[in-house]
C-alpha cells in the first residue's frame, strides 16, 4: 500500500506467485465497501510512515476514509512525537490512543 497506493492483498512479488495465488497477476485488492463497521482512523504526528499529509492526500486520491461506508473520522494521537511503533508498544499508547479508542467503540457497539 506504502509503495503502490493499492489496499489489496499480499503481494507476493512475482507474477507466478500472485497467479497460483489469486489467479491473477496482481493482489486483489480489498473492497473497503463491504466494512460496514464505523471506523475511525488515527496518526501520530511523529510516524514517518504514516503522516497526516499521507492520510489527507491519500483520501483526495479517493481512498481510505472516502470508500468505507461508515467512518467515524480522523483523529491525531494527542503527543507530537507518537510513531508507528508506538501504536503497539508505546508506554504511553493506553492513555494517548486506546482508552479514547475504546469510548469509540462503546459508542457504536
């Protein structure tokens, strides 16, 4: 997805691997209308992989938020310096992200 743009599949590199696979060249990609789940997206400002400006342009490119069905919205991880990796093992990561996460979720339950 980071390199391509496409949220599809596994890749597995070459043409015969995709094809024994999906029968077809390339992955697949996931049709994102079928999640009819509210989903919210969240970033950090501090990821280098995932950067706002990422997330803005992808969804002008018509992309994640724009086709699921149901989102919820985009929300910044309240510190400047929270990464990728610290989605799952930031100390942290409870307090920032996933208690509000949860109260998320309770909400749509």
């Amino acid at each position: 997805m980071y390199i391509n743009g496409n949220f599809a599949a596994l890749d597995y590199g070459n043409m015969t691997a995709n094809l024994h696979k999906y029968n077809q060249s390339v992955p697949p990609p996931y049709n994102l209308s079928l999640v009819t789940h509210p989903i919210s997206l969240h970033y950090g400002d501090g990821d280098l992989l995932v950067t706002k400006k990422g997330i803005l342009l992808t969804l002008d490119m018509d992309f994640t938020e724009k086709k699921l069905p149901n989102p919820v919205g985009i929300f910044p991880v309240p510190f400047k310096n929270f990464n990728h990796m610290d989605f799952m093992w930031g100390i942290d990561a409870k307090k920032l992200l996933y208690d509000r996460l949860i109260v998320i979720m309770d909400k749509y339950r």
